[in-house]
C-alpha cells in the first residue's frame, strides 16, 4: 500500500451564470509519501478548488484522488466524515481560527471532538503549540496575536490528529517578509515519512522549500517566429474557450465567429470578424486562457501574430484600442469588441481593426 498522494484525470466544472469554467482541467500529479509538493499557479488557476476536492470538501466532476490506500472521491456519509476529520488537516487562507477561543482551546478543539480527555488534549495542544514555537502565545486570543502566529495556531490545529495529509492554501498571503521566514522553517520541518504536504501558492518565493513543483499553468510558449498564416475550412474550430492563448489574429479572408457553448448545450455567437478584423488579444497580453471560442464560418484565411509582432507590425495604438475597446466583466462580453479605424498596414496593406461603427455592444 502506497502512501503517495495520487491525483489523475481530475477535473471540476463550475457553470458561471450560463456557461462552464473548468478551474481544474485533467490534472494529475504524484506527491511522494514524506515529500513536499508545491502546487504554483496564479490567482484564480484553481488552487483552492483544488486543495478542496484532495480535502473531501468538494467532489470533483471526474478523475480520481488515491491517498493512504484509498479512492477519496468515493467516500461518503461516515467515512468521508472520518477522512475530513482523520484523514487530512487543512490550514485555510483565512486561518478560520474561533476568535474567543484562545491559541490553545483551538488547537484543542479537534481533539475534543475526537473524544479525548480534557488533560490528554491540552497536552496534546501545548505540545504541538510548542513545534510551532507558540508555547508563550497559547493564552492569547486569535485578535491578540499577529498573522504569522495565527497561522502558526492554524498549522498546529490541522496537526492535531496527525492526519497523514496537510494541506496548505496560500500560507504566505497575509504575512509580511519576516513572518514569511518563520512559516516556511516550520512548514520544512513538518515532513517526514507518513505524511504528505501539499501547499497551493502564487508566491514563487515559496520554490525553494519544495521537494517537488507542479505549475498548474504552463509558462507562455515562446512566442514565435514571423507571422503565421492559419486557413481554416467553413466550420473549423481555430480555439475553444479555456484553451492557452498564444496568438493575436487578424482576418484575411472569409468570415469567423466567436461563441461560446452553453450549459443546455446550445451556442451562443458573441461576435463575428471579417476581412481586416482583429480578435483573440487578451489571452496572449495578459497570459490568459481563451475566453470564448472561435471558428470559420467560411473558408476563411487568418494571419496570427504573437504580441510582440503584432506590436510591431499594428503599433502599440492600436494594440491598447483593441484592449480599450473589449467590454469587461459581465462575463460574457469579454474580449470580442474591436475598433473602427484605419491603422498601420502590415505587409503595405492597410488594416481597418474591428468594426467600422462604434456600436457599444459586441454584435451577436
Ligand atoms: P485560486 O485559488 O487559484 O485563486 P479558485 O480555485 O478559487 O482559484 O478558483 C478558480 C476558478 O473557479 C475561478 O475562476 C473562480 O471564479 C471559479 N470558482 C471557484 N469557486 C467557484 C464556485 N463555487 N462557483 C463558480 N465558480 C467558482
Ligand atoms: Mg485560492
């Protein structure tokens, strides 16, 4: 029986007002028995959906999550109960400490529901506020203390029942740079044989501390050499929604449309591009993944540009008209505007961005 932590194929879905997000998409990774993985990606690249799911606190749409000789994903009722008190210990972001309970009476509090006696839980408590270098601090209540020592307390609760699996969300997120060091000496010395950490984190400060890394989104490719020409055939899909971005395009010929697939499974068209139009910038300017499909409506010919090139060849005015000029944040309208206006030629032609008329919505 095998004490690494095996994830395979996990994916979890979550529909956002009418259509589906995919924060953990096929992820797999092993984190071997005594080891600490660092789980790296940037804000909103499914971390704590993640670090929920390996605490039996969400259940993922698919896949599978094997720990200490069991299929997590398939426990319920009394035994799930038992692994999320047993199984795994979780130091949230917010530390979720009770604020009347002093340092100690929260470390305690685990243990008492697991019936231990009063005397044996305060021992068990003073002892484990003691790895934590807390053993001053365990009369002060959460309000008393600084981030670092409430995290501290946070840690030391999530050790209580020794689970044989820790899991860390975003540990350095409220503290400053010498609270920072603290956290990552006791965090080093919590491994050892039996037990598996995994800590989530956008802060590439924490590498070091890692026996192992696994980067949640891949670096940008390199960007690649001179212009690509793409031809698509009438119904070729080019990207989908929640692909990695890589190229700006421009239209040369034929027609696009950009949609995105429904929840009922239908599908909805946000926009079209035409001859001279641009589309698909956000990704790769801001390392994104694509927020809305795209596919030719006829034989359609396409010039990508990576951002540089297309900075190059379109000039930065028209890159920052083409971001201005995407409405934000309904969630739905994102990334599709273009503008009207001639812009610099590529290849001595010249090129008109987006739409001709300044309507102020994405035309379905
Ligand atoms: P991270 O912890 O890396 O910042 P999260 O796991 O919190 O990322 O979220 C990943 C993505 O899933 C985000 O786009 C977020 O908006 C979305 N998400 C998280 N929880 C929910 C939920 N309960 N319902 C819908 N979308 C969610
Ligand atoms: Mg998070």
């Amino acid at each position: 029986m095998s004490a690494d932590l095996v994830v395979e194929n996990l994916t979890v879905e979550y529909t956002s007002a009418d259509y589906v997000v995919k924060p953990v998409d096929h992820f797999g990774c092993r984190v071997v028995d005594g080891s600490l993985a660092l789980l790296l990606g940037p804000s909103g690249s499914g971390k704590t959906t993640l670090l929920s799911c390996l605490a039996g606190i969400l259940q993922p749409t698919a896949g599978s999550i094997r720990h200490d000789g069991r299929e997590i994903t398939a426990l319920e009722g009394a035994e799930l109960a038992a692994y999320r008190r047993r199984g795994v210990g979780i130091v949230f972001q917010a530390f979720n400490l009770v604020p009347s309970l002093d340092a100690r009476d929260n470390v305690m509090l685990p243990l008492r529901v697991a019936k231990f006696s009063l005397r044996e839980a305060r021992r068990r408590a003073d002892e484990l506020l003691n790895e934590v270098d807390l053993t001053d601090r365990r009369g002060h209540l959460p309000s008393e203390l600084s981030g670092g020592q409430q995290q501290r307390v946070a840690i030391a609760r999530a050790l209580a029942l020794d689970p044989p699996l820790l899991l860390a969300d975003e540990p350095t997120a409220h503290l400053d740079y010498v609270q920072v060091e603290t956290t990552l000496r006791i965090l080093r010395r919590l491994t050892r044989p039996g037990r598996v950490l995994v800590v989530v984190t956008h802060d590439d400060r924490l590498l070091p501390l890692a026996d192992q890394v696994v980067e949640l989104v891949p670096h940008r490719p390199l960007e690649p050499d001179g212009p690509v020409d793409v031809r698509l055939k009438p119904a070729e899909v080019l990207f989908r929604q929640g692909d990695a971005s890589d190229l700006i395009y421009i239209v040369d010929e034929g027609e696009v449309e950009i949609f995105r697939e429904t929840v009922s499974g239908g599908l909805e068209i946000l926009d079209r591009r035409g001859p001279d139009q641009c589309f698909g910038e956000m990704g790769p300017l801001f390392g994104l993944p694509r927020s809305a499909s795209v596919r030719a409506r006829s034989s359609t010919r396409l010039t990508g540009y990576s951002v540089s090139e297309f900075r190059e060849a379109l000039g930065l005015e028209r890159l920052d008209g083409l971001v201005r000029a995407g409405a934000v944040a309904d969630g739905r309208r994102i990334n599709l505007r273009s503008v009207g206006g001639a812009a610099r030629g590529v290849n001595g032609r010249d090129v008109v961005s987006g739409r001709p008329e300044a309507d102020e919505h994405t035309g379905a």
